[in-house]
C-alpha cells in the first residue's frame, strides 16, 4: 500500500461527511486532549498512544493537562467552601441555641 493512502481515504471521508479536513496526526492529539479533560491518567494515555516514558506524553500534552488542574483547582476551592459554609451554618446553629 502506497504510505499516502490512509490519508487519502480519510480526506475523501471527511470531504463525503461534509467534516473540515483534518490529519491522522491531529486526530492523535485530539484523541488525547479528550482523554486529558475526561479525568483518564495520564499513565493510561501514555501507553495508549504507545509512549515509552510518561514524561514525554507530560512534555507534548502540557497544554491540556494546565487546563485540567484549573478545573482540578475549582473543584477543591468548590469542596473547600463547600466544607466551610457547612461549618460555620452549624456553629451559627450552636450558637443561637437551634
């Protein structure tokens, strides 16, 4: 089989399907960028697209994994004030005698 081929079919798919064209490559990385913000490990991800070493899945997906700590991060301050309001709603209760 010629190397061109699977590309070849892909954009005469993308092109019947009315889908912006794409590559092979960019597909990988989108495939990672799905999993990156669908919480799945990064250890996962990286034997999945066949990396020997995590680190490099962690260099390459840098970008996608800065966006999942924010989401990380929002989610502990929501626990944390969270934990908070309840606290202090039951120490308001002690206190007024309830």
């Amino acid at each position: 089989m010629n190397p061109s081929t699977p590309s070849h079919w892909l954009n005469k798919w993308l092109k019947r399907k009315g889908l912006p064209h794409i590559t092979f490559h960019e597909l990988r990385h989108t495939h990672v960028s799905l999993l990156v913000s669908n919480d799945v490990d990064i250890a996962t991800i990286s034997k999945r697209v066949g990396h020997a070493k995590i680190g490099t899945t962690l260099n390459i997906y840098s970008h996608a994994l800065k966006s999942r700590d924010v989401a990380v991060a929002n989610k502990l301050d929501d626990m944390v004030t969270s934990k908070f309001s309840t606290q202090l709603e039951q120490r308001r209760r002690q206190i007024e005698g309830k």
